[in-house]
C-alpha cells in the first residue's frame, strides 16, 4: 500500500532513498539559518531547521534553535492538493517555500488543516 500511495504521489517507489530539498541556506556574519524538506524511508514528510547566532539570542536567550516537523505519509495526498501539484512534492515545496518565503511555510500548513507534529529544542 505505501510503494502504491507513494507512486500516486510522484515521490517514487523505494522509500529507503530518501531525497531532501533545501528551502532556505543564509549565512551572514552573525547567524545561519537552515531549512530542509526530506521525504523519510517510511514515506512521511520531514521538514527540519536550524538557526543559529544572534538573531537566536535576541528571541530566545539561547544561541542554537532546531525543529522538525513531520507530516504523515497520510497527509500527504491532502498536502498536494492545497499545493496544486500531481508529481513531485518536495520540488513543489521548494519552490513554493524557499529563501524569504520558508518563512511561511508553517502558517500555510496551519491554514490549511495539514496535520503535522513537532519537535524542537534551543541551546548550545
């Protein structure tokens, strides 16, 4: 069922191969900041970040902030369809929420009821 669902998806049949796109990759003289989409070998959908340096600090009090979000290989199909795309959807991630628009991409999950779980931690 999941090598059917994920071939309907346009993510290709062999989940133990992950691919990862990058959504956003700064660097200035005071912070990083990181973000990545990946499909994992099950099938769900991992989106994680790292930031880092003072912007960090400023929010946090804490230097280092990581995330990962994961939406559920179930999710996805409903995922796509507020996206608009039939094939591939990390490309369609990318382009939609890469450089300054990544910075929308949880809102847009919230908005449109994609259910996702959440982890993250701050400090060094």
């Amino acid at each position: 069922m999941l090598r059917s669902l994920l071939a309907k998806l346009g993510l290709g049949a062999e989940p133990s191969s992950p691919r990862m796109v990058t959504l956003r990759n700064e660097r200035s003289a005071s912070d990083v900041r990181r973000l990545y989409a990946a499909l994992s070998p099950t099938g769900d959908l991992l989106i994680e970040g790292y930031d880092y340096g003072d912007g960090v600090e400023a929010l946090l009090g804490e230097r280092e902030y990581e995330w990962r979000w994961t939406v559920a290989v179930a999710d996805l199909p409903k995922l796509q369809q507020v996206l608009g795309v039939e094939g591939d959807l990390l490309s369609a991630l990318q382009r939609r929420f890469s450089g300054p628009d990544a910075a929308d991409l949880a809102g847009f999950l919230e908005r449109n009821q994609i259910a996702y779980s959440a982890w993250s931690r701050s400090g060094d």
